[in-house]
C-alpha cells in the first residue's frame, strides 16, 4: 500500500506584468470554514520575492541551494521568511493588510522598471506567532514574467 503525505497547501499562479508599470497583487484570505482571517488583528507578515530560476543561478556547493544574490526583488516588511533585501529601496509594499481577510501586494511603476524583462520564479508567504510557535506558510508560488513596455 503506497502512503503519502503532501504538505505543500500551496497554489501555482503565473504572473505576468509589464516593465515599468505598477503592479498590484489584490488577495483575500479565508479559513477553511470560509471565514476572512484577521490579518491586522493576528498581525500577520507577509513576504513576496521573485528570485531567478535556480537553473540561472550559481549554487552553493554544500547545500546544493540557490545563493542569496539570486532575489531580485522582495517585500521590505520585517520577517524572518526572509532577511535579506535589494540594496536599494526598491521593493514590493503591503499598503493593505485588514481583518477582512484582504491583502494587497504593491510595486511602484519605478520599481518595476528596474526590473530587466525575463522569467523569473516567485512565492508569497505569510508569518503568524513570530517565536517559538511561529507558524510560515507558502500560499502562493509560480513564475513571474516580465515583458518589455515598448513605450518608455
């Protein structure tokens, strides 16, 4: 009898957004009963990065994991999903965050065009209990492309 036990509760989403437009993720998030989670109540941390594809990134030899230069852009809230950022103040904002269960994810048109166009891959994670009972959850994964805007 074969078993298995998947975790990953994860979506698979594609992106596609233009270089040099601003770029807004809209999410709402419920409880499996179909209740809004109280994201502002809970204090929930979000976290979005797009990172190149690891086939285009060098690896590190003992771990076999991507290197940590391979983000290309990231959410700036503090979390420990991940600690590092762009050298610059580039990166996506969470202007929404409520106990309707809704979350908006949110780039500036500036910030998007310093994003050269390619296919990159991303994921949005949230954070609950930061400490010991910490809870991380991946609720959404996939590709990010960008596409060259023709007109700047």
């Amino acid at each position: 009898m074969s078993r298995k036990l998947n975790l990953d509760t994860s979506e698979r989403l594609d992106i596609t957004c233009k270089r040099g437009d601003s770029f807004s993720l809209e999410l709402t998030l419920k409880d499996t009963s179909g209740q809004a989670l109280p994201l502002s109540t809970d204090d929930y941390k979000f976290q979005m990065q797009v990172r190149l594809p690891r086939a285009q990134t060098n690896t590190t030899a003992s771990k076999g994991l991507p290197e940590k230069t391979n983000l290309v852009i990231g959410t700036s809230e503090a979390s420990p999903i991940a600690v590092e950022k762009s050298q610059d103040s580039k990166s996506f904002s969470i202007p929404v965050k409520n106990d309707d269960g809704q979350v908006k994810i949110y780039a500036t048109a500036s910030t998007m065009a310093s994003i050269a166009p390619g296919r990159y891959i991303y994921e949005i994670q949230y954070s609950l209990n930061p400490g010991d009972t910490e809870e991380v959850k991946t609720i959404l994964r996939g590709s990010f492309v960008v596409v060259d805007d023709v007109a700047n």
